[in-house]
C-alpha cells in the first residue's frame, strides 16, 4: 500500500483569512467518497503541539487527515481582543464550514481536544450534513469547578514560570494575546453562564467522547451529561492514569479507541 502523501497548505476563506493545515491524503482514497478526519486543537494549539498523533491516526484507519491552526494560532491568520462570548458558537457554526469548503472536504469525522472538541460538539449539531460522527477529548459543555481552577492555576504558572516561554515555541510574538483570549475570556463573569447543551442535544451522527480520569479542566459529569444529551448514538470513555490530554498521556490506548471506533462505522 502506498504510503500516505502529507502537504502544507494555506487555505484562503472567503474573507481573505489564511489558516494553515496540513493535510495527509491516502492513494488509496483517490475517488472514493470516504470521508477525512479532521482534528480541532485545543485553547492554546498548534499543529505541532499533537506531535506524531496525527500520522498515527492516519496510518491506523487508512482514512485522509486535515489537522489545522485556527484564526488567531500558529501560522494562520491574526486575532484582536476581546473575544467574544459565543467565540465557541461561532468556531463550529459558521468558521469550520468555510475551513472545510476551501479544504474541499464534503464529509468529514471531527476529533477534537478541549476547545476543539466542544467546537466539534456545535459543529456536529450545526452542519449535520459534512459531519457524519466526532470524537471528543476533553471537550466542555459547561465551566466546572475544575476548569475554573484549573485555568486560575495555569495563570499563576504563566506568570511565575517558563510557561511562556514553551508557549512561545509554538505561537511567537502572539504568544501573551493567546494566553489572554483563553484565560480572560474563560474567567469572565459574563461567560460563566455558557451552556452548549442545546447543540449536544440535537446531535444526531455517532459520538465517541473521551476524557481522562484524572483531567484537571473537567469533571466526569461533562461526559456523562454530553453522553446523555447525544442519546444511544454517543458513548463514554474515561482512561485511567489520563489528564487532559489524552493523545498524550494515553497514547495507545486513545489511538485504539479512535481506530475501534472508526472501524465500527465502516465508514
């Protein structure tokens, strides 16, 4: 079997906005109407930051892969603040269609991590029509009590440690804007009452939701209130000796998740 082609690409959205990605295609898949898997970072990601994962993922399911940088990180096109509140909404609502339309993915299995994974939870509610199944690691549907802490306590480490300074590999110069939009944004009273049930609850394409047994951003109860929402199309994994990052924490055993998951829908 020939062996998966990767390229870098800058898509170029109606807009003008350029969003970096890089996009791994199987000969095999030339002609088929197979659907990519498209990954979602996270609140402060890069496409490095997934490391090997990507490739794995790919190699594992034999399926074409777009991983990209949203507005505002890595490569792609800037941000200003503030935020707005429904930045959440608008990234799976409105953004990742025009991300997909210039990619040229028609249908597509979303995975996403953190904020990524709640962007995949309103895209799939969204554009049910591209999205025929997500994945999600740490996705949120609301602020907990662990994220609030957990986001309190990363501040204090961004300001006493070198955390900026690993940031800055991955973002550069936007490094203290990014850090600013996650934590002013996710902290901000009027934020506080954010609720993406109402998405979940009109899911209707299979669901794998994934969170580690000991994330520090989230409690249980996300996934099983996510699970519930979804209904019997959408199950639950919480991994042992797993924080928030289960692609890394978990290596093996999320990529043999994902890979039983994507076989059962003979996609």
């Amino acid at each position: 079997m020939a062996e998966i082609q990767w390229q870098e690409r800058r898509l170029i959205l109606d807009d003008g906005t350029e969003i970096f990605a890089l996009h791994g295609r199987h000969p095999h898949n030339e002609g088929l109407d197979r659907p990519a898997l498209v990954l979602l970072h996270e609140a402060l990601g890069h496409i490095d930051m997934w490391k090997d994962f990507p490739q794995l993922l790919a190699a594992a399911t034999g399926m074409d892969l777009l991983v990209y940088e949203r507005r505002g990180y890595g490569r792609s096109s800037p941000i200003t603040l503030p935020r707005p509140d429904d930045y959440l909404d608008r990234e799976g609502r409105d953004w990742l269609k025009l991300v997909l339309d210039a990619a040229g993915l028609d249908r597509v299995v979303l995975i996403g991590h953190s904020d990524g994974g709640s962007i995949a939870l309103i895209a799939a509610a969204a554009i049910p029509e591209r999205v025929v199944a997500i994945i999600t690691e740490a996705a949120h549907i609301r602020i907990d009590s662990l994220t609030t802490a957990g986001i309190r306590a990363a501040v204090e480490l961004y300001e006493t440690t070198d955390f900026p300074e690993k940031l800055a590999r991955y973002h550069g110069e936007r490094t203290d804007l990014l850090f600013r939009a996650w934590h002013e944004t996710w902290l901000r009273d009027r934020f506080q009452p954010l609720d993406l049930s109402e998405w979940v609850n009109n899911i209707n394409c299979p669901a794998l939701i994934i969170q580690g047994e000991d994330d520090e951003y989230g409690e249980v109860a996300q996934v099983d209130d996510i699970v519930a929402g979804i209904g019997e199309q959408a199950s639950g994994l919480f991994l042992p000796h797993c924080g928030h990052v289960p692609h890394l924490q978990a290596k093996t055993a999320t990529l043999q998740a994902m890979t039983a998951f994507l076989e059962s829908l003979e996609l």
